[in-house]
C-alpha cells in the first residue's frame, strides 16, 4: 500500500508540474520554477516564527507569498531594471534563498527546519502523513493537497486556454487583441508558486525543478501541436515517476533522485530518437 500512495504521489506532482511546465517552456521561463523553489524557504522560516507552528496551512501561505514575491521582483530586475531575464532569475532566488538561510542559521535553536527539507523532501515518507477527519483515515495528506491542486490548475488551463496560448506564443498580438499578458503572466506564476509549495514538502524542490523542466522538454522534441504536448508532458511525467519508483527498490537508492534520473533518460531517448529532428533523423537526412 505505502508503494501505491508513493507513486500516486509522483505522479501528481508529475502531473500538475508537467502541465504548467509546457506553458513555461513556451515562454522560455522553465528556470523561474527553479527561482521559486529555492526562494520560498525564507517564507517557510517567517511563518514558523509567527505561529510557533509546523502545520502545514501557514508553512503553505508563506511559502505562497513568497513565491509571489519572487515573480514580481524577477519581473522588476527585467522590465524596469533592463537586467536580461535568466540575470534577474538569479538574482532573486540567490538573494532570497541566503536570506532563508540565514534565517535558520539564526534560529537554528528554535526552528525545527532545515534548507536540506526544503531542497531535497523524501517522498517515502508520504504514507506517514496521514489525514484524518472524524476519527477516519483517509490517506495521506500530500495526496489530497495534490490532488486539489491539480484540480485548480486542470480548471484554470480548461478557462483560460486561448490566453494562455496567445500570450505565450505572440504577446504583441495578444496586447492587440486585448488581452492581458500581465493578467496571464501572474496567474500562471501563482499556480507554479502554488504547485511549488504543494509539492516541496513531499518530494523536494528539486525534485519539482525536475519535473517542470523534463517532460515537457521531452514532449517538446516530439510535436508542435500543443495538446499533444501537454498529453505527451503528463505520460512522461508519470511514467518517470512510476519507472523511478521500481528502479529506486531496485537498487536501494532515493526515490526522488532515481525519479529525476528517468526523466533524463526519457530526454535522452527522444533526442536522439525522436522521429522529427532527432539525432538519427538528422543523420539519415544529411546522409
């Protein structure tokens, strides 16, 4: 049973990551997943401070607003303070993840968190954290944190469709048309924000990087239709975390990391493989 809820884990995370994965893809923002990872931890120090809390609910919100800040202030260093986009990545998440740093550093005595819980979560450890309600168990709470979350960003990607694709193919037009880049903007990064969070506490904020950047890169070199890539991005997703889960048994090692390694070769495979501008398709071609 604790395999079953491992896996479902994976592949939720999977899931929601995958599919607001393609749409960062699009815009050439992957590595802003990365930024958010890393700079919710301060958020997750300061809300710890003010509750005296390590339920999940505040740790939730002020990871959240975090994640929020950090959009906004990579969005500043782009557009007001003309630093290029990946300069202004940097910057903010570096700057925000020392100050979380710090912040443990200085209450280490106090705060029972670590940056390793942050970066690196472990997902074996899901079955554990259960959820009950009226005296009943109804399984793990990641799980149903997971599953809302997905739930939200099925529902936001089903409304907003036709914006989402026209500011993330040919802003300008979508500005003519009337259509707010801003309003998209923010509201994808809220969901990467949001899905961020939901995740760390469960596999890790590596391991969401993964999962944001690989499938969709993989179902990237495999069409330019955009619903198969967001259908394609969801099966790598999970068949990464299903695949990563029985390599990682079968050779004792993390979960997490035997997950992420899959990916990579899902990649490799269609790099090389893929029937459209693959490796070998170049090959037979310039042969």
């Amino acid at each position: 049973m604790d395999a079953f809820w491992i896996i479902l884990t994976g592949s939720l995370v999977a899931t929601c990551c995958a599919l607001l994965g393609c749409f960062l893809l699009l815009r050439k923002m992957t590595m802003v997943g990365d930024a958010i990872s890393h700079a919710v931890l301060p958020g997750i120090v300061l809300a710890y401070l003010v509750t005296a809390s390590r339920a999940s609910f505040p740790m939730l919100v002020g990871a959240a607003i975090f994640g929020v800040i950090t959009t906004i202030l990579i969005e500043l260093l782009s557009k007001k303070g003309k630093l290029q986009e990946d300069a202004a990545i940097g910057v903010s998440f570096t700057w925000l993840f020392s100050i979380g740093v710090i912040l443990i550093s200085v209450f280490a005595g106090q705060v029972d968190l670590d940056q390793d819980c942050v970066l690196y979560g472990e997902i074996a450890y899901v079955p554990l954290d259960t959820l009950y309600i009226g005296g009943n168990n109804l399984g793990p709470e990641p799980v149903w944190l997971l599953a809302i979350n997905l739930l939200i960003i099925i529902v936001f990607i089903l409304i907003g469709y036709k914006g989402l694709v026209v500011t993330s193919f040919d802003p300008i037009l979508a500005t003519s048309l009337g259509i707010s880049t801003v309003f998209w903007h923010y509201s994808l990064m809220s969901l990467v924000s949001l899905t961020t969070v939901f995740s760390f506490e469960s596999v890790g904020a590596i391991m969401v990087v993964a999962f944001l950047i690989g499938p969709p890169a993989v179902a990237y070199l495999l069409t330019e239709d955009l619903k198969t890539m967001l259908f394609l991005s969801v099966i790598f997703g999970i068949g990464a975390a299903l695949g990563g889960y029985f390599l990682a048994v079968a050779i004792d090692a993390s979960i997490a990391g035997a997950m992420a390694s899959v990916i990579g070769v899902e990649f490799i495979f269609a790099f090389i493989f893929n029937p459209r501008n693959g490796i070998l398709k170049r090959k037979k071609l310039a042969a």
